[in-house]
C-alpha cells in the first residue's frame, strides 16, 4: 500500500511539474505541500518548511528540513520543468552542529522548549542519559530530536554533544536505572557527601564499579559519583527481567500517584496528561508517541462503542472535542484505565490522581466522561509507533 501511495504522489508532482515549464509559484507550493502532507505531516517529529521566491527569473528556495526524501523528491519536480534554481535549504543536521550531531542528557531533567529561547513555551522534557540526536544550533541552543522522534530546543547547558564514535560507546557501555522517583548522586559513598546532582525516576548513567551500599556510575560530561544500591540496578538487567503485564501498568501509574502537573513535564519534577502515560510505559520497557494527539493514532482501537464495556487495565482513553461536520476531532487529554469494577482511571490533571467513570463512585468524573472520544490498547500490539526497548536492544 506505501509503495503504491509513493508512486502515485510520483505521478502526480510529474504530472504538474511536467505540464509548462514557466514559474508558478503557487503551483510550486501546491507541490510542496502535497510532499509536505506525505512524509512530514507532522512538524513535532519531522520537518519540511520550504519557501518560494522569484528574482531576475530564477527559483529561490529558502528553509529546512530533516527529511533528505522529501527534498530530493521535490528538487526532481523542479529539475523536470529545468528551472534555475538557487537552493537555500538547509537539510538538517547540517554544518551549524559539526560533527557532533549527538548528545546525551547530562541533569536529572532537561526542559525542551518551542523556541531557542528560555521564555518559550516548554514542549517536553529528557532525562538523565536520554540520547539525543542534534539537528540545528542558534546562540546558546540546540534543537534536538528525543527517541519519541520530538524535536525542540534545549539549552547548552543541559547536554553533553558527542560524535558518533562516543555516541556509540556510550549506548553500549553498561548503565544503570534510576527506579525511585527521586534520589542523589553523590560525591563519596555515603549519603552525608557532597551532593554531584539529584536524579529522578528513569535516570540512565555508565555503570562503573559495585560497592557495598553504592553503585559507583559515571556522568557524559565525565563526572563521577555514588547512588545507593538499593534505589538503582543495572539496566540490561532491569530490562530482561522486566515483566509487562497489565498489573505491573498499574503498579508504575500508581507509583507517580501525586506528582504535580506541569505543561510539557514528562518527570518525576512535573508531568503533563500525556507525559505520564508516556513515562508509565518507559519504565514498563517501551517508547510511545510524546503527545495525546500523537499516541491516539498509535495501538489498536477499542471500546469503539464507548461504553467502556471492552477496556482492559491499561488501555489509554482520550478525550476531547468530537467531530463535526466542519471540524476534526481534538484530542486533548490521555488517562490509563485500571480495569477494575469501579471504574477507575488514572491521568494526570492538576496532579496525578484516580478518576472514575461510575457516577456513584466518590471520584466520578463527569468533566471527562462527557468528553471521552475513545481508547487504545497497546499491550500485546505490534505498531511501529511502539517501541519495544527489549526487541531495539535485541536482549
């Protein structure tokens, strides 16, 4: 089915690019637009904003992408019609980031906002030891790309940048996980040291050397510190022992019961709607789609009827603004469903807290029930837009 779509979008900017060989610009952003709408329709993960300006009869294409395909695609559109062309476009990572087209999260948690600005709007969040992949550089930020392919700004000073080869290294050295919600690094092995940084539920550093009580890791700026046995273990071993089952969904949402709510938050620090469901199933050993509007065309789709009848504990429930005839439905909010007989979910509004959809129960939530749009299973679903950590890392 992809290759016939391909082809046919083929056919189609051959046909037009084809047809006369004078400038139309709108015609040419007609073009663009339809490339747009197949390989980048999404600007979080992907982008591909290409402008067109006429001087003195030449085409002058200005912007950026991270989509080499798509680019290529339309430049064989503007060769057909043998166009002169000055080509501004800068397909991204490109020479502002170097060689180092990587990082690797180096605080207990990065804030990743719109714009390279500290006043923009936070988009989302990384943890200690996310890798990253780096596409732009201006002033003292960077845009980035998280594993969830989200791509925003983060500041200097929350990353360490690295070439492949020590990119590399350090995916494939051994690590270990934070798996309480909050905690120290510190400085000697003993929890009256000096404090190197606090850390939070996920952080991922270079595992050095067992102690008795402490666990000797390592920073990717180098740093190096303690963090006691009992609130981390090795990652590779956390990940294979790592039982996903419906239970342990709801023994991980439960366990971020009461964290506050935060715009773009996806830590122990502060955490949106979606940034929890999407923090409940990292530790649970996969990567999902970072915002409601994404992870809702992700999974299978049940309780179609929405009635609530074939939901099983973990399913995700969206909600929002419904269709119309003039509007598209709006997804807004994401919760977990626990899939007992009172009805409970668990999201994060205001806080992390239980919710119930039975009117009779003390927390019914009548706001969210009137706007329940449907749900997802991810569990047991095979879906590119799900990443299995334990298949990606081949244990």
């Amino acid at each position: 089915m992809k290759i016939i779509k391909y082809f046919s979008l083929l056919l189609f900017i051959g046909f037009i690019s084809c047809e006369k060989e004078t400038i139309n610009i709108s015609e040419l952003e007609n073009i663009h637009a339809t490339i747009k709408a197949e390989f980048a329709p999404d600007k979080r993960v992907e982008l591909f904003d290409v402008n067109f300006e006429l001087s003195d009869n030449q085409l002058i294409l200005e912007g950026e992408t991270t989509s080499k395909k798509a680019f290529s695609i339309l430049i064989d559109s503007l060769n057909h019609r043998k166009l002169k062309l000055t080509n501004n476009v800068r397909v991204l990572p490109d020479s502002a980031v170097g060689d180092l087209k990587y990082a690797i999260a180096r605080n207990s948690v990065i804030n990743i906002r719109s714009k390279p600005k500290h006043s923009a709007e936070l988009g989302t969040q990384g943890i200690l030891g996310m890798p990253l992949k780096v596409l732009d550089k201006k002033g003292d930020f960077y845009r980035v790309q998280t594993p969830d392919n989200y791509i925003s700004w983060v500041d200097k000073g929350g990353i360490t940048r690295m070439n492949k080869e020590d990119f590399d290294t350090w995916n494939y050295r051994k690590k270990i996980i934070f798996t309480k919600n909050f905690g120290y690094v510190y400085a000697k092995r003993d929890e009256n040291s000096q404090i190197i940084s606090d850390i939070t539920l996920g952080g991922v550093l270079k595992y050095i050397a067992f102690h008795k009580d402490f666990i000797e890791v390592k920073y990717p700026d180098e740093r190096k510190g303690f963090v006691k046995r009992n609130e981390a273990t090795l990652f590779e071993s956390w990940l294979t022992n790592l039982e996903v089952t419906q239970n342990n969904i709801e023994n991980v949402a439960k366990k971020m019961d009461g964290f506050p709510y935060l715009w773009g938050g996806t830590s122990s620090k502060g955490i949106d709607c979606s940034g929890f469901t999407k923090m409940v199933y990292l530790m649970n050993g996969f990567i999902i789609p970072r915002d409601a509007s994404q992870q809702v065309n992700a999974g299978k789709t049940v309780d179609s009827d929405l009635e609530f009848n074939d939901l099983e504990k973990g399913d995700l429930l969206f909600f929002g603004t419904k269709a119309t005839k003039e509007k598209k439905q709006r997804v807004v909010h994401v919760g977990i469903w626990l899939g007992n007989d009172k009805m409970e979910f668990i999201h994060a509004s205001g806080n992390v807290h239980l919710s119930s959809m039975d009117k009779n129960h003390t927390k019914y939530d009548e706001f969210n029930k009137n706007r329940y749009l449907g749900s997802k299973r991810y569990l047991g679903v095979k879906d590119e837009m799900i990443i299995n950590l334990k298949e990606k890392i081949k244990l």
